[in-house]
C-alpha cells in the first residue's frame, strides 16, 4: 500500500468503476428502449435514473477519488452509499423471490372453484389496442373462460390519458374479436385504479346476480396478484380468487420493481 493511502480508500476497489459502468449502461440502455415503446412507469425511470448516475460515476471516478482523498468523512459516506444500495438490491430481490412464491400458490385454484364471475383489470390501451400485458390477461380469462362457461366475463378499465376509447370497450372489442359470446361480456368503463375496478364492477355484477360472497376470479398480471386479492378481501369480496396471467419478458422485472414499491406504499397507507 502507497504511503498516505488510507486503509479502506475506495482506490482499493478498481473493479467497481468497471461495475458501475456495466451495470450502469445496463440499466440506462433498457430504460431508454422502453421509453421509446412509450413506458414511463417508475420500474423504467428508476433504473434509467441510477444507470446514468452510475455511469456518470464511472465515468468521473478518477475526480471522485481525487475529492474522497484525505476526507475521512467522505470515506464513511462511500461506503455507506454502497452498503445502503447492496441492502435495497437484496430487498428487491428477496421481494421478487416472496412473489414468485406467492403467485405459484395461486396456480390453478381458480379451475375447480364454481365461479360466477371473471373479472378482468386492465392494464394499457395504446392506439385502442391492448397493450402485451393486457393481452396476456385477455387470453388468460378466455381459457379460464372456457372452463367455465356459466361465468360472466367482466372487463373493467377506464380510460387512459391521451386516448379516447375506454379499457374496457378495448378489452370488450378484443374478447369479442377472439368469438366470446357479446352477451356474455360486461363492460365497466369509468375505473382508475384496482380499488375503482372491482368497486365499479359490482354493480354490474348483481345485477346478474354475483355478490360480494359470491366465487369469483380476479385476472391480473403475475406481479399484481397479490395486491389485487388483498384489496378484494378487504373490500368483502370473500372468494376472490387471483389469477396470474404472464408479464412480457421485455418488461417483467421493471413491471415487479414498480410493484415493489406499490406493495410498499399500498402497506404504508393500509390499503392492504
């Protein structure tokens, strides 16, 4: 070790500016591929954010160096910036790892129960179509939907910002195009939020008799099942029975990292 080179001195760590620019470019370049595709969710813009920061720090790491040299405090402050951002990687990834868990405990119970209802949260209409996400529900409550014939189909969705056609008249058009019966499918159209889905589809629901105790499954993507069954019990749905239908590849993992932080806001303000 050179004389005057504290023991600790982030000079002893050459490999984590070549991690930091992996990692960082990484992130930057599939932030940037899904913000051409029109996704701006905060599991998109997050990531982008810290692969630039990253970089940026790869990049500047000589001056960085320079600067942390002799500053005993700034020291302390590199490594607990580095320790803090390993914890949250791992809490992610322990978060991730629960809701694998979680949605393969769903699997297949929603087949043998006696539902009387399949309602379906939408999730993107882009140019009145639906998105891949919303596409993967679609097909998945058309086969729950065969197995069940006696089974409403609800779709329920309002309608998104800078489009004019609600969700659900898109997910109605869509299931109707793929030769479900119209009269079978119930339309809700005016719904923001999961909460506002199922409290906006009830209606629709008792009006052909299917009650809050009534067995009913919920359609949603693999990472919101979880969320969207807590918020259906809590709101006296008592057989809500989750259904996970398969997020895109492309956008899995920033799709679950969004949802890491919705299950923790939705905690923090007891919504589940």
């Amino acid at each position: 070790m050179r004389p005057g080179r504290p023991t600790g001195s982030p000079r002893r760590w050459p490999w984590a500016r070549a991690a930091s620019l992996l990692a960082g470019g990484v992130l930057l370049a599939d932030a940037l591929a899904l913000m051409g595709q029109g996704f701006f969710m905060l599991g998109v813009t997050l990531p982008g954010v810290l692969g630039l920061a990253l970089c940026a720090l790869a990049l500047s790491w000589q001056r960085v160096q320079a600067w942390l040299s002799g500053r005993r405090w700034g020291r302390l402050i590199w490594r607990a910036g580095w320790l803090v951002l390993a914890a949250w990687v791992i809490s992610v990834a322990v978060f991730w790892a629960w809701l694998a868990q979680q949605v393969r405990q769903f699997e297949g119970a929603a087949n043998a129960a006696p539902l009387k209802a399949i309602v379906v949260l939408g999730s993107g209409t882009p140019r009145a179509q639906p998105s891949p996400a919303l596409r993967a529900r679609l097909d998945k409550a058309r086969e729950l939907a065969a197995l069940h014939p006696q089974a409403w189909v609800v779709v329920s969705g309002g309608v998104d910002f800078g489009e004019t056609l609600s969700e659900g008249q898109v997910m109605g058009n869509y299931l109707r195009e793929q030769g479900m019966a119209p009269g079978r499918i119930l339309q809700e159209e005016r719904s923001t939020s999961t909460e506002l889905n199922l409290q906006y589809s009830l209606p629709l629901m008792q009006a052909q008799g299917v009650g809050l105790d009534s067995a009913l499954a919920v359609v949603t993507s693999d990472f919101h099942t979880v969320r969207a069954q807590r918020i259906a019990r809590k709101m006296g749905f008592t057989q809500a029975i989750p259904v996970a239908a398969p997020t895109p590849l492309y956008i899995r993992y920033n799709a679950w990292l969004r949802e890491y932080f919705a299950m923790a806001s939705s905690w923090l303000l007891r919504e589940v």
